[in-house]
C-alpha cells in the first residue's frame, strides 16, 4: 500500500508530525503487519502524550497489532 502525497499533507495540517507516522508506518509494514497509516495516525493521537519516537509509536502498533491476532 502507498502513503499518497495528499494524505500526507493532511497529515502535517492536522498537525501531526507526518515523519514519525511515515517512518513508524514503513517499520511496520516491513514487519508484516498490514496496517492503514490512518490507524497509525489513529493510534498515534490515542497515545501521543506517551509517544516521542517512531520506536515508541511502533510499540504501540505491535501490541495492539498483537491484541488484535490473539481474538482472531
């Protein structure tokens, strides 16, 4: 799945910082784990208070990514 360019300036108007969803969107993926950058955006906003680097906002990710598997 792509990120388009619209989406992303979207993205920096809402205020969110773009890099760190992009960045933590591509980690993800590479991972395997098919997710939207809007959930990740999503989620991002659930937890910014606790969220500074791409590394935490993957955390964040995986373990709801994980939550998700174990209900299947």
């Amino acid at each position: 799945m792509l990120i388009s360019a619209i989406y992303v300036l979207g993205i920096r108007l809402r205020g969110t910082p773009a890099n760190l969803l992009v960045d933590a969107y591509l980690r993800v993926r590479r991972a395997g784990v098919s997710v939207y950058i809007g959930e990740i955006e999503q989620i991002y906003l659930d937890h910014k208070s606790e969220i500074s680097t791409s590394e935490d906002l993957l955390k964040f990710i995986m373990q709801i990514a994980s939550e998700s598997n174990s209900y299947s």
